[in-house]
C-alpha cells in the first residue's frame, strides 16, 4: 500500500464521495470532501429520515437496493460498517432463504454465499456511511462548500491539467483549494462538463437514454410482529403500462414504487397519496404489503421525473479529455433508479479509483485510463443493458396503451417478431422458471445482484434450452394476473381523484 500522501479533493458529500474518499483515504491520501448542501448530521436513523435536507440528493427518499456485489465490498473492505448497519435494523437476505422458499431440496454451492441483499433505506445507509467515515478520522468533511469550477494550469496544455478547485463558502467570496487529483462525485445534476469546457478542455461525451418512466415511492413500516408478507430479495413486476417494486428496508420498514410513462397524464394521480394507495391495493403482489394490519405509511408519496441511463466518458480516443480529474458515482454513471444499481454502480467505481490511484499515484494519465478501462468493464455493460431494455419498455408500453399484445409474436402469415418472441421468453419462460429450476434461479439473482454480467444469463446454452422448455409450456399453466388492465386502472385512480 502505497503512502505518497496525495491531496485529493471529492466534490460530493453523499454515498459516492463518501466511499471514494474512504477508499482513497485507505491508502495513505489526504482527502477533503465538499459538500455543497449543509447538512449536519442527524442524531439519528429515523431523525434523519423525517427531517435531514439532502437538496443536491433528491432521491434519498425513494426506494433503493443494495446489491450484492456492494453488499460484499462492505463485508470485506469495511466490516465495522457493516456491523453499525445491522446494528441500526439493516437486514442480510441471501440467496439460501430465498432458495429454499422455493426448492427445499436444493443443493447449494459455495458461491451462493456471495449473494445476499442489505435490506436498508438509503438514508439510513447514508447516515452511518458518514458517521462511519468521520469515526475513522481519514477524511476531513466540509458541508455548505459549493465548487463552482476548477484551478487548471495556465498555457495551452493539451489536454488541461487540472489543480484544486474554485469554490464559495456560505454566500462568502470564491477562494480556490489545491489538490493532486479532483474526483467528481456530484450526482446526476453535475456540472463538470461546464467546468470542463471553462478549462479548455472539450466537453464530455454523454451517451443518454431516457428511462421512458416518471416514479412515486412510499415507506411504510411493518406493524409490531408482523413479518414481512414476501421474505424475496427481489419483488416487482411489469405490466406493460405500469410497473411496481417493493424494497425491504432496515428497522421493519420497506417501500414500494410505483413507475409509468411520462407522457401517460392520467397515472400521474399516482403521485399524490389518494392515488398510490388506490393503485397499492389493485396490485395483488402490492396490496399483501400495504393492508392496514400489515403495515402503515411513513413517509408522503416522492416523486421523480426527467429520468436517463446516462455513461458520460472522460476519455477518448484513447487519451484523457483531462488530467487530474476524474468521476464516480452519478456524475460518470447511472440508470433507470427502478433496477436499484445506483448505489452498487458508485461503490463499484470507487473502489476502482482508489486501486488505479495506489497503482499510477504519480501519473495522472495512466490513472484515467485504468479507472476508465475497470468502469468499461464492470459498470459500464449494465448501463449499455438497461438502456436496451429501457427502449424495448417503451416500445411495450406505447403498445399497450394502443390496445396491442406485445408479446404476440406470431404473425397471420405465419412470420415471428423477434422482439416479441425475445419478451415471451422472457415473461413467459424465464419468469416461471425461477420456480421450477434452481440453476435458472440462481444464475437470475446472480445478474441480478451484479456478480454476473448481463449477457450471462442466457449465455449458458443449457439454461437458455431450460428456459426455451419452460416457454414451450407456457400454454399449460394459467395465466398470471399481475393487476388491473390499464383502462380499469384509470378508473381506479379517477374514483381516487
């Protein structure tokens, strides 16, 4: 472990600035966050979900999912986090309980250890992630600090080499600080590339998709001795005009979310709170959850719109737009909020920075292009993913509201739909197969949970034949009523009105 004692400045105070500075901190640097919200420190969990200001992070109040692949770099890179955690409510779902729901039989593997999903609110996680890191005494945390650009040297390098930063204290007058290396962990609202481009370099290359989705998200809590009514990791579904998900969280708590079209005005009655309850409890796999002796609401409904999976590349061509700046978290990568990889994608590329930087401490270029080359490989295909499916869901919806099938993939003439056979597979083989075959669960929750890469799952061919056998027999099983049909759940929200 390398002890060059590097100045590093992390603009961004939230869960992505949080474990890159630990990450980086970890290894001999000095690093100094700036957080641009002032937000002190809740005294605790539930004091800082009813009532801590996160302006520059709207989405802490909205569902979240802690994946498996972050779950494990918390177990074995800070294990004391993990510990405050459960201590706090935080809960550990494997994949062995769930398995065995389902296959009491099952025979497991060493590797299904690795999958399990920390059920905990994203405030929650936040509160003691920040805790954690102030306890260490590593990282040094300044809130209110708004960086309004940065200090690049002067000339015509090409590309610019970045310095510190320039940033405003509470209202009071620009000052600037210097660092070796500025990390941008911003968020979704970042404005680097306006920084960027004020330095001389060029702006950076997005590539966005939009998620096709507004969403609503409530909390509830669990009543005393109730359990929850679906111990899965994973709950949600898709109907086609809709989709639902339900998040356990910490302390007895869970949220549900509940996702449509942006241009379908009518659903957006599912924004306020008469509305989500009514569409709560048409939704058979919802309304297990929010019945008035199962549970009770504890938060109002939040909404959140102007959605895109989004891969911005600071690197092109093979060369770093430039030095001595880099991104992590939303500011490089994020995607449709709904598949709950946000967070995991951060922790992900955070510690990917901080073993490039132990590796090029003294080469800002080959730092850039070894982060660059770990979040083309390990964040990068999920992005590429969601923005497909993201297209095909917008396709199936517009379908749907048009009166079609989606999922018809014969035609009159005897032709297939390739788009509309690869969804029937999917609803109607790969759905009820996680019920009938263990491996298909696994290698499912395995992707799901991030230790796979998308394309894994059908890969393999013989569980891509298990799943094409389970389609085959898609005629022999009822069907599944996931929920109303979109006109009768106009209705409902009207009547709700």
């Amino acid at each position: 472990m390398t002890e060059t004692g590097k100045r590093i400045v992390v603009v961004g105070g939230s869960v992505a600035g949080l474990v890159g500075a630990l990450a980086l901190a970890r290894s001999g640097q000095r690093v100094v966050i700036l957080e641009k919200d002032p937000t002190p420190l809740p005294a605790t969990p539930d004091e800082a979900f009813d009532a801590w200001e996160r302006r520059g992070a709207p989405q802490v109040r909205h569902s979240h999912a802690f994946l498996a692949r972050m779950y494990n770099l918390i177990r074995d890179r800070e294990p004391e986090l993990l510990r405050r955690l459960l201590a706090l409510g935080a809960e550990e779902i494997t994949f062995r309980a769930q398995a065995l729901r389902y296959f009491p039989d099952a025979t497991f593997e060493p590797r299904d250890d690795e999958a399990v999903l920390l059920a905990c609110r994203r405030v929650t996680l936040e509160w003691a992630l920040r805790q954690h890191v102030l306890a260490t005494g590593l990282v040094e945390f300044r809130d209110g600090v708004e960086v309004t650009g940065f200090v690049a040297d002067d000339g015509n390098g090409t590309p610019p080499r970045v310095r510190g930063v320039r940033m405003r204290v509470r209202g009071s007058d620009e000052t600037s600080l210097a660092a070796d290396l500025v990390v941008d962990a911003s968020g979704r609202r970042t404005r680097l590339g306006d920084w960027l481009v004020a330095i001389g370099a060029p702006l950076p290359r997005v590539v966005k998709q939009a998620c096709g989705i507004f969403y609503s998200s409530r909390f509830y809590r669990l009543l005393p001795g109730v359990d929850r009514p679906n111990p899965d990791s994973v709950i949600g579904a898709d109907l086609g005009y809709m989709k639902c998900g339900i998040f356990p969280g910490d302390s007895g708590t869970f949220s549900v979310t509940l996702a449509a079209a942006p241009d379908d005005d009518p659903l957006r009655e599912v924004l306020n709170g008469p509305g989500f309850e009514a569409a709560a409890r048409a939704l058979p796999m919802v309304a297990e959850w929010v019945r008035p002796e199962v549970s009770t609401p504890i938060s109002d409904v939040q909404g959140m719109a102007s959605l895109n999976d989004v891969r911005r590349h600071l690197v092109e061509n093979g060369e770093p737009i430039a030095l001595g700046i880099v991104a992590i978290g939303d500011s490089l990568a994020h995607a449709n909020p709904i598949t709950g990889r946000g967070c995991t994608l951060a922790w992900i590329a955070a510690y990917a920075l901080a073993e490039a930087f132990e590796r090029h401490p003294d080469d800002p270029r080959a730092l850039a292009l070894d982060l660059e080359a770990a979040v083309e490989r390990e964040c990068a295909p999920w992005v590429r993913a969601q923005i497909a499916q993201d297209r095909d869901a917008v396709l199936v919806n517009q379908a749907v509201r048009r009166g079609e099938d989606p999922y018809r993939f014969e035609g009159a003439d005897g032709s297939v739909d390739p788009a509309a056979f690869a969804r029937s597979v999917l609803r109607d083989g790969l759905v009820p197969a996680l019920r009938e075959d263990l491996d298909v669960l696994r290698a499912f929750l395995r992707v799901v949970h991030m230790l796979d890469a998308p394309e894994d799952l059908l890969s393999r061919p013989d569980l891509a034949a298990r799943v094409l056998a389970s389609h085959a027999r898609r005629h022999e099983r009822a069907a599944v009523v996931l929920g109303p049909s979109r006109a009768e759940m106009l209705e409902i929200l009207a009547r709700a009105a």
